[in-house]
C-alpha cells in the first residue's frame, strides 16, 4: 500500500484530503508544518507528499528544497496544494482545485 503525507496547516483541508486518499486505498499520514513533516519523512518514508505553501515554523517552499536537498529524500514527489493564487505560483506547481477527478490520478501517477 502507498503512503501519502499530508502537510497543511488547515484541519479541514487535511481532513478532505485524507478521506479523499484513504477512500482510494491509500494510507495517509498528517503533518501541520514542515518541521513535523521532516520527522514523519524520515520516521515513515512516504511515497508522496502533498503540501500547503503557508504553514507557521516551516513553510511548503522551505519544506520542498529540504526534500530536493537531501540525498535520501531527493527523489520523494512532491504534490503543492495551495489556495495561494493562480498568477503568484511558479510554474510546475499544482494550480487546479484539487478535487477527486483531478487529484487522484497525479497521486497514482506519483506512488
């Protein structure tokens, strides 16, 4: 079974996307900040994650070059999930609603 971490800030929105992922035959781990995130990645090695931008003590882009930077987790896929706005979202970030038809099959593509 694949592990996807879910890392945001929002209850609501970790909520959303754990029900979405776990309905999908995944198991889901949470983590509200990326400093948390870096202990469930080195404790749990998941197969994705898929996190916020905004988060209090460490942030989704800090959180992202942490991953990339590292040579254990460098390979990690890395899913941004963000209500930042469209025209402020560097190029390759995910920009669309992140609803059942379109998420489900980039997180298969990802695991």
């Amino acid at each position: 079974m694949s592990t996807v971490l879910i890392v945001d800030d929002s209850q609501t929105l970790r909520q959303m996307l754990s029900e979405l992922l776990q309905n999908q035959g995944l198991k889901v781990l949470e983590a509200t900040n990326g400093i948390e995130a870096k202990e469930q990645i080195l404790s749990q090695s998941p197969d994705l994650v898929i996190t916020d931008l905004i988060m209090p003590e460490m942030n989704g882009y800090e959180l992202c070059r942490w991953i990339k930077g590292e040579p254990t987790t460098q390979h990690l896929p890395v899913l941004i999930c963000s209500t930042k706005a469209k025209n402020t979202i560097a190029t390759g970030e995910c920009v669309k609603e992140p609803t059942p038809i379109l998420l489900s099959p980039s997180i298969r593509r990802s695991c």
